[in-house]
C-alpha cells in the first residue's frame, strides 16, 4: 500500500538538494508522487534526479526568496507535470550568532529563506489547490521554533514564524479541503546540523548532542539517537496522505524526545 499511496499526485518538494528535502523527495516518489524537487543551486536536484531511471522526480531550479520565480515553477508545474496535489517547505538556511553580534544582513536572509519563502511557496500553492478544494502543504519548521536556543535566535525566530503561518494558512483553507501542517525535527544528521558542530570529525560529538549541553541550557535526547533525514521525511510522507485526512493545523515534533512535549 506504501508503494502506491500516492500514485497520481504531484509534489513540489523545495530545499530538495541535500538533507531532509532530498530524503522527502525519495520518499514521495517511492510512494508513487510524481516529485518536482526544487533548489536555487542546481548541482544536487540534478543528480536527483538523474538517480531514477524514470521520470518521477524532475528538477528544477528557483530560489524561493523570490517571489516571481516561485510562481513560474509553480505554473511550469502545473502546465508540464499535473495539477499539484502537495507542496513540502524544506528550503532552509542557518546563520548562528549570540543576537548582539548577529549582522543585519545575516538576521535578514535567515528570515528571506525560512519564513518570506515558505509564504511565497504556500501562497502560489494555495492559489492553485483552493479553486480544486483539494491539496495539503507540510511545512518542515524546527523544535527550536518552541524552545529557545542560544546563538540561534534568528532560526528560532524565522521558524517560529514560519510555523505559525502555516497554522494560520491551514485555518484559512479549511473550508477548502486543503491540509496545512507542519514537520519540526530535532537535531537531525544533516550538513546543517554538522556545521553545529566544532569539530564534526570528532567520534564524541554525537554522544555530546545526545546528552545535551547544560551550559546552553539545552536538554539530551530521550530517545539517544540522533535523527536521520529519512525520520522526518517518514513523518512527512504520513501528513500528505490519506491516513492523515483529519489533521490540519498540526505541529509533529521528532526529535526523540528533545524538547520533553
């Protein structure tokens, strides 16, 4: 049933070059979505899908800070591949600084990524699926959106905002039949979450996350272990289906444990 769960529909999949958005886009096309993986760089969404002897991922490339080139991809979408049936929000940036030497360029392009593109892909989405009264966006916000982070107040703050306009985007679209939640994952095996790390080469590190950092007054990870992309790409994949019909305006936390909901 997995395999085909999703046959006939269309997703759009941004940030799809690496990490959760690469592990989102397989999953989907496993299932059967015909996938449309989006990144502005696009080095890693081409050998995406050059990975499928078929053509259930095609790539194409948009930067989605921009609002005209996110509602060009979604028209060459929906005139090239189908109507769209799923939009996943994934495209993310990560800029760490204590907030007093946080640079204003830095907080801006933090916001540009993880927020104004998440609106500017739901909207252009939600203009298409409304008038069809049919469709789900799942935005993959962050467990620091909760829970405050040292040296992470711009992240936190832009998926704080994000998270809550999807929230607001699935009350509005209710009525429609359309679907909006969000995804918000702990720390995650991904580039992003290596370049935590002082030194990523180091065996301990991964105990260290797992254990927690009381001197940033940050909790472990009850489940010990550490998540792999493919864990919030599986809770993303449940969201868009139809076992997930009756939720809307949901917040799925994984992250083993880490923020103690």
């Amino acid at each position: 049933m997995q395999q085909s769960e999703l046959a006939g529909r269309t997703a759009l999949v941004t940030g799809a070059g690496q990490g959760i958005g690469e592990a989102v886009a397989r999953v989907l096309a496993d299932r059967g979505a015909r996938v449309v993986a989006v990144d502005r760089t696009p080095g890693g969404i081409k050998a995406l899908e050059a990975s499928y002897a078929d053509d259930r991922i095609v790539a194409r490339a948009a930067d989605v800070t921009d609002a005209a080139a996110v509602e060009a991809v979604v028209d060459d979408v929906e005139r090239t591949v189908g109507p769209l049936d799923i939009l996943v929000n994934v495209a993310g940036i990560l800029r760490t600084a204590p907030v007093v030497e946080l640079g204003d360029d830095d907080w801006a392009e933090t916001f540009a990524v993880n927020s104004t593109g998440v609106f500017h892909a739901s909207r252009a989405a939600a203009r298409r699926m409304t008038p069809r009264r049919s469709g789900c966006i799942v935005t993959v916000g962050s467990n620091a959106a909760g829970v405050p982070r040292t040296s992470m107040a711009a992240y936190a703050a832009s998926k704080a905002a994000a998270t809550m306009f999807t929230k607001c985007l699935g009350l509005e679209l209710a009525r429609s039949g359309v679907r909006c939640n969000v995804v918000s994952p702990g720390s995650t095996d991904t580039a992003m979450q290596r370049d935590l790390w002082v030194d990523p080469e180091s065996k301990d590190v991964p105990g260290r996350v797992i254990e927690g950092d009381p001197e940033a007054y940050r909790v472990g990870i009850p489940l010990g272990r550490i998540a792999e992309a493919i864990d919030i790409a599986e809770a993303v994949a449940f969201l868009v289906s139809d076992r997930a019909r009756h939720i809307t305006m949901h917040d799925l936390y994984v992250d083993g444990g880490a923020t103690l909901r």
